[in-house]
C-alpha cells in the first residue's frame, strides 16, 4: 500500500550549496544545516517528510575519499527502509566520481538517490542551490501510481537536467549548466514540471538491496599525449603498486604507435595489470578495430572501455578490485555494463 506521504532524507556532505562568506578573509566555509533549512523554507511546502543528516565535519568535495563513500553507502543503507528516496548535497568538484562509485557500490538500488549542489551558495540572491535542491527534493520523493519510485537510480540533478550518475561529468568550472551526460540523454528535465523519460530508467532486478564497501584504490591514469616520455610511461604503467591503470587515449582508443610504448604496454599486461582504454573525448566510444594504433592496443592486451567516462571507470575499478584479488575477475567483468555506464 503507498504511503500517503513520501520522504526524504537529506544528506549534507559540504561543498558550495551550503557555503558562506567568512568576514574575516572573505573565503567561503561551510556553515551548518541548520541555517540551510532557514535558506530554502519552500521545503516546507512539499507533502514530504524530509529528514536531514550532515557529515562532521563538512567537506569541499575536493577533499571526498572512498572512506566517505563508504559512509554514505552506510548511512543510505542503514535509512533505506525508512526512506522512499535520498538527496545528497556535495560539492560539484568531484560529484559526478561520488555519484559513479556509489553506483556501484548500491546494487539492485530500489530507490532515488540523487546528488545535487550549486555553482552559488544558497544564500546568495542569485543562487542556483534552492532550484537545484527544490528538484531534487521532488524526484527523490516522486513515485509512480503503484508507489514504486520514479526514479530507482543514482543521479546527479543539475540545472534543470537529471543524469544517470556514471554517465556524468563536470563540463563547467562556473557556468550553472556545470553538468553533462554526453553519451546518455538525461533521465528527466525540469520545466513547468518534470518530465520524465521512463524508457530509459533502470529498475532494480527484484533481487535484494545490498551495498559493497570494500574497495581497492590501487589504480593510476595515464593520459597520453603528444610528446610524452618513455621515462613517464614506465612509470605509471609498470609502477609496482599500481593494479589497474587507465589508458586515456586520443578519439576512438588511439595512443602513440612507437615501439617503445607498445614494449611497456605489453610488459604492463604481462604483469597481469589491468588496463583499460577510455578516450579523452566527451562524446562517443572506444574501438581499437578501427585504426592499427588502437589495434595495436587491443592485442597488447588493453581492455576497452567502450563509451565510459574516466570518473566511472575509476569508480569501477575500485569497486571490482575491491570485490576480489583475481584480476581476472576484474577483467571479465571490466568490459560489461553493471549499472547503465556503458552502452554496449
Ligand atoms: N569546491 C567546491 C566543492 O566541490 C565547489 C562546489 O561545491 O561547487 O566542494
């Protein structure tokens, strides 16, 4: 039987959203909760129940480390009986690698969880915070006439768009429209009201909720580029203590096609290293069939990472290391689509 009225919990990690001035040197510094209801009393409208929970201490998202997933992935977890869907305030800087690893971290999610923040502190008269808040307030709280939740995904909302967390990136260092999916349309887009894209809405398999913690961080990016070094790629791809690196390579998985480098490539693979090829670009994929440079790759043993941006796949690195020892396992599992991130 649905609820007659839906909640939210609000969780408050830090960032722009919830910053003021400090008078004394004029930087801005996060302030408590607290005064953030007082900002955005239109909360108080919503036939919600909205509860609130704020991380101490409160954190520029620059500063996020898998430890705090692991709180958040924990605190949804230890709430999600309670709640119909969760709204995570963090800062811009890093929400799309927050929103990504807790994708994975979430599986068979039944429920919204949806990330937002601002480019201008709430309390400013410009601000974009309360628009972005208000909205997500609404998705995480929307249910369809059946009272299942409209939206049983990881998000980030943005500026009018909702996007699949692990498809998105930050596009804009001050512009509002600071967030984009570029190989995924967006799941809904605010105007008068919200409107929906059902068909493209991940739904969990009816198989249990249940949150991985354990992950490995033991992976590197070499992006390439004209004029690297031998002397630099050695280093990040045969570095002893690396398990995986990311291979940030030119349009369609190209990198340079010099002995050199495909040496320590191979010698990289032969280690038994994960590799996986993501392109710099912001639209489309990785196919090391087309060019011999990218083919080059492949049969060194690069995996590739089809149309993944480089924040989920690091975030699915750390969740599949995290899984088990066996980078095998982690390769076999690289190349498939667990959570919406990659087209296939
Ligand atoms: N440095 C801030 C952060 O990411 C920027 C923001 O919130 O937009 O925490």
């Amino acid at each position: 039987m649905t609820k007659a009225k839906a909640s939210v919990l609000l969780i408050y990690t830090g960032g722009t959203i919830g910053m003021k001035e400090d008078p004394s040197d004029g930087t801005l510094k996060p302030f408590d909760f607290g005064s953030l209801m007082q900002e955005v009393p239109e909360l108080r409208k919503f036939a919600l129940k909205i509860d609130a929970y704020t991380f101490d201490p409160l954190i520029d998202s620059s500063d996020i480390e898998p430890g705090m997933w692991k709180k958040l992935a924990e605190l949804i977890r230890k709430n999600y009986d309670d709640y119909d869907g969760f709204v995570v305030l963090h800062g811009t800087d890093t929400m799309a690698y927050s929103a990504a690893a807790l994708s994975f971290m979430l599986d068979n999610l039944g429920k919204p969880v949806i990330f937002t923040g601002s480019q201008l502190p709430i309390g400013q008269p410009r601000t974009d915070g309360k628009e972005n808040l208000i909205s997500s307030v609404e998705i995480a709280g929307s249910r369809e006439p059946d009272g299942s939740p409209t939206v049983p995904e990881v998000c980030i909302f943005f500026n009018d768009l909702l996007l699949r967390g692990n498809r998105s990136t930050k596009v804009d260092a001050s512009g509002f429209e600071a967030f984009r999916s570029p190989n995924f349309p967006p799941l809904a887009e605010a105007g008068i009201d919200i409107r929906f894209n059902r068909d493209l809405i991940r739904r969990p398999s009816g198989e249990a909720f249940s949150v991985s913690t354990e992950m490995d961080t033991a992976v590197s990016i070499l992006k390439v580029h004209p004029g690297i070094t031998e002397r630099v790629v050695e280093d990040i791809l045969l570095g002893r203590r690396t398990r995986a690196v990311i291979i940030e390579t030119f349009g369609c998985g190209n990198a340079p096609s010099r002995d050199w480098f495909l040496d320590i490539v191979r010698e990289a693979s032969s280690r038994g290293k994960i590799l996986l090829n993501v392109t710099q670009c912001l639209r489309g994929s990785v196919n090391m069939d087309l060019y011999a440079t990218g083919r080059a790759l492949k049969d060194a043993g690069v995996l590739s990472g089809g149309d993944i941006t480089t924040e989920s796949a690091l975030g699915k690195l750390f969740f599949l290391m995290g899984k088990s020892d066996d980078n095998e396992y982690v390769k076999a599992h690289l190349e498939q689509d667990l959570r919406g991130e990659i087209s296939i």
